[in-house]
C-alpha cells in the first residue's frame, strides 16, 4: 500500500526538499501551503509524479483553514502514514526592534501553526499506527532553538517551544504507535535566509557559527535526515532532535 505524507510549507525551501525526496522514495505526498504560486509551481514541476502527488491551500495559522485542508485529506485517503511541519516564518531583531506583530506572528505559525498540524493530523496517523502502518511526525525546530543567538529571542523561543511539544508528543502518542522527532537545522539555503545572505545585505542575520564543512546546508540535506525519520529503519527512534548542522554548535571555536 502506498505511503502518504502530508507536509505544510512544502512550496519552497525544506518543505519542497522533502516532498521531493520522499515523492523520489515512492510516498504519496500532499503538499499544503498558504502561497498558492508556490503550489501551483511545485505542481508543474514534479508532473512527473502523477498523482502521487497533490497540493491543498493551507494556512497554519488559521484554524478553519488547518481543520478544513485535514478533514479533506480524510475523507480523500483515509488514512496518513507521514506528517511534516515545514511551515515557518523568521523575523530578526532585538527585543526593542521587533513589533508585537512579528511576535505573535512568530508563534501563531512556528509554534500554534504546527501543534494544529498535529493535532489534525493524529486521529489519521492514529489509524495508520493501529494497522502496523508507517505513522511518523517530523518537526522543523532549528539550531537555534538549542544554542540561541542574539537578535532572534523570538525566533529561539519558538523552536525550543517545538522541541518542547516534540518531547511530549513522543510519549503521548507511542501507545498509538506515532513516532515523533524533530530536526534542527543550522542555516539551509532557501528562500527564508537568502535575501540575508546576500552580500551587502543589511540585515542583522547571522549564521549559528561557522560550519566545519565549510558550506551551509542545502534543502536535500535536511530532506535526507527527515526521509530517514520517517522511514522503517527509525522504527526505534521517537522524542528526539536531530541537529543538521555539520557540527556547528558541537564545539566553542574560540577567536583566534
Ligand atoms: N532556512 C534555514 O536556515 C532554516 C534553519 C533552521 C530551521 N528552519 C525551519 O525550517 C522550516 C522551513 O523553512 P525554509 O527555510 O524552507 O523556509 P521557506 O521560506 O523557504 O519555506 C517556508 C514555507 O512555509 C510557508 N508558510 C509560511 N507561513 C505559512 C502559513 N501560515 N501557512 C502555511 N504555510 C506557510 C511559506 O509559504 C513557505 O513555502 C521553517 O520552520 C524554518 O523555521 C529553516
């Protein structure tokens, strides 16, 4: 029987990576976002997947619109193997700079967006889970929200808030036989960073570090960490946080 994920924020950057990469691996992926060019791109371009493939207008931080876009996934499949919360927003800025918007944003789609996702999600993971299917969650945490760095309190705070329901969730739901684990990326070129990076940006972006490889990561790098939590050889692996960040924050690398 063929697998199926569901992932949010899967019009661009990780989200689109791992749609890739377990559409590649033989999953039936549905693709939820709230940018609906990014949809309809992704669309074309991965017509090569047939119907495996399917996309569903989603807003994390709306509630009608998560209810809405998992009760069709319902009725549709029945069932859902995967769930991958890749919807995310970043706002920098220093506790005076950043506006009560930006925070509330922050956490109404980091954190409340993804525990939605979830929450949805679970009576048809649960399903899986009960038949001896595949039934994993992967969230999007961050390096950050481990090691923390200026001028992104906000930021920091919602992905520790991710690893926090990653922890609990685990154990809540390994009686159903729902595995959930999260990874934590360092900086991964995508949209989201990009305009950052650019030399000359004016921007108060900075990396977590230097990485040891001495290159950021790409979306495939973090695709292949997810593709392996929810695959069978995780069966074992439930309420971790895998940081994908060739060692950045492993060691203090003093001035020199
Ligand atoms: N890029 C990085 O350096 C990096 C590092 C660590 C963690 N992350 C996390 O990885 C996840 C994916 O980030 P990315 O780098 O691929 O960014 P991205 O901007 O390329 O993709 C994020 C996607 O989320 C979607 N999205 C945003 N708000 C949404 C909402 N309310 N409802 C539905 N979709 C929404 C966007 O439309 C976009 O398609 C985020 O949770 C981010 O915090 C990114």
């Amino acid at each position: 029987m063929t697998k199926i994920a569901a992932i949010t924020g899967a019009a661009s950057g990780i989200g689109r990576g791992t749609a890739k990469r377990l559409l590649d691996e033989g999953w039936s992926v549905v693709v939820l976002d709230r940018d609906r060019e990014g949809l309809e791109t992704l669309c074309k371009d991965f017509t090569v997947y047939g119907d495996r493939l399917a996309a569903l207008d989603c807003d994390v931080s709306s509630v009608e619109s998560v209810v809405g876009a998992f009760q069709l996934l319902g009725r549709r499949f029945g069932r859902l193997n995967g769930l991958v919360c890749s919807a995310g927003v970043l706002r920098i800025g220093a506790l005076e700079a950043m506006s009560v918007e930006d925070f509330d944003q922050l956490f109404a789609v980091n954190v409340r967006g993804l525990w939605l996702s979830a929450r949805e999600a679970m009576p048809l993971l649960k399903l899986a889970g009960a038949e001896g299917e595949l039934a994993r969650i992967v969230f999007l945490a961050s390096i950050s929200g481990i090691r923390h760095k200026i001028d992104s309190d906000a930021y920091a705070a919602t992905k520790s808030a991710v690893i926090a329901l990653t922890k609990v969730m685990a154990v809540e739901c390994a009686p159903y036989r729902v595995l959930v684990n999260a990874v934590a990326p360092a900086t991964v070129d995508t949209p989201m960073v990009r305009p950052h990076l650019k030399p000359g940006s004016n921007t108060r972006y900075r990396t977590s570090g230097a990485s040891p490889l001495g290159r950021i990561a790409q979306p495939e790098d973090v695709a292949a960490v997810i593709a392996f939590l929810m695959s069978e050889n995780a069966g074992y692996v439930s309420g971790t946080v895998i940081p994908v960040d060739a060692g950045t924050v492993a060691a203090y690398v003093p001035p020199s």
